[in-house]
C-alpha cells in the first residue's frame, strides 16, 4: 500500500512546479511575441495560448487527482475507526482504552478533513459524583474550553438544551447568534458546529467542531457531521458487560 503522507508531498510539489512552469512560459512566448512581427509572432501567440490552455488542463487534472487522494486517504482512517468499532463489539480486555483511541481517531479525522484549521471535541454527558456534566472525552486541536461542563448552569446548560433539541446546530458567528444558544471551544473562534450524540433514544453527549473565521464551516454537509455523532454513539453505548 501506498504511503498517503509521500503521495501528499509528491502532489505538493507537482503543483509548485506546475505553477512556476507555465505562467512562466506564457511570460516568456508573451515577451518574444512582443518584439517580433508577421508569421513568428502568430505563432508565438499560438504557443502562448496553447501553453494557456495546458496549464488550465494540467491544474484540473492536478485538483481531481488531489480530491481523489483526499477521498481515499479518508477512507483509509475511517476504515481504521471501523476496526476499532469491530473489535470494541467483541468486548475486549482493553475496551476502555480502545473506546478512547476511537473517539481521539474520530474528532481528529473529521477536523483535518474539514479544515486545516478546525478544531473538534466529544463530551460526553456522564453522572458523576457533584452532579451530571459534559466531560471532555476526545479532541483535536489546541483549545481553551474546559474539561468539564456541569449542566447545572452555564456553557454546560447551553450544551444540554443543544443536545436535547436533537437536531446539528450551525453557528455561522458566534457573535452573532440572534439570542440563540452559542458555544465554541476558546480564543474565539467565529464559527462552530454542534450536534448531539445519540444512541437509539439515550443520549450520550455532544460533537463540537469549530473554526477561526465566520463561515469557515459554511461547506461542511450536516451530513458528514451526523456520521461522526453516530460512530461516538456506537463507540460510547458499546460497553462491555
């Protein structure tokens, strides 16, 4: 199998030289064109627009290569989580720890894949002994939240009226929330996603992704969020008896 991170790099580079190369000949036929007259410069023009056109063809062919690279190198983590997710089924020794690699592998994979800049975290809704509360279980990204939520008051009752409306919640701005519940996860940040994480009826937490600048997340499919609430559903109802 392929390395994914050297088929990156080799694409990386493929696309520096492709946009050095060719702006670089047009520049040049352009220039020669200039100072040449009659048949020459026809068909200098002709090598100009012909070179044009190449680098139009080659950067489509470059993007489809690289969101086909992208596709199957999120399939491949993916995969790894549905592993995980298979052997968790089996009650393993080790399920407490495995639970924990899912949900890091989880947050992690659906916040690179949205933004280099994305942030994601899991709380998990858990009674402990001063009461319930949201407890940070899986993240990625430097952040400032807390690591704890009691629903009693605060950001933790926020997040409790956003899970129990059952429904993925988009903040555009965070600023700008019009009354409506808001919540991120620190240095404020201006856009945020969250949705709540069900098992069947029983709900288990919430899915928080969020990221620097106003609509940063305006493309991420609610869709795509959903699938990952769903996999941190199955991985935290998967306890072994």
């Amino acid at each position: 199998m392929s390395n994914p991170q050297r088929a990156k790099k080799w694409r990386r580079i493929v696309v520096v030289c492709a946009t050095i190369f060719f702006p670089g000949i047009t520049f040049i036929v352009g220039s020669v064109a200039s100072q040449v007259n009659g048949a020459a410069r026809l068909i200098y023009i002709s090598i100009g627009a012909s070179t044009a056109t190449l680098a139009a063809y080659f950067a489509l062919r470059i993007k489809r290569k690289s969101n086909s690279a992208q596709l199957v190198e999120f399939g491949e983590s993916l995969c790894a989580i549905m592993e995980h997710l298979a052997w968790l089924a089996e009650n393993p020794d080790d399920a407490a720890e495995r639970r924990a690699r899912i949900r890091d592998k989880a947050v992690t994979l659906l916040a690179t894949h949205v933004s280099p800049t994305a942030r994601c975290a899991f709380y998990a809704l858990e009674s402990q002994s001063q009461g319930t509360c949201f407890h940070r279980r899986g993240s990625s990204g430097n952040m400032k939240a807390l690591e704890t939520y009691p629903v009693a008051d605060g950001s933790g009752s926020d997040l409790l009226y956003i899970m129990n409306r059952k429904n993925v919640i988009s903040i555009p701005d965070t600023r700008k929330t019009n009354g409506n519940p808001s919540f991120n996860l620190g240095d404020d940040y201006r856009t945020a996603i969250v949705a709540p994480v069900y098992a069947g009826a029983e709900a288990k937490g919430v899915l928080i992704l969020d990221a620097p600048k106003v609509d940063d997340l305006a493309e991420v499919h609610e869709s795509l969020v959903r699938m990952f609430a769903n996999i941190l559903a199955v991985t935290q109802a998967a306890t072994p008896a």
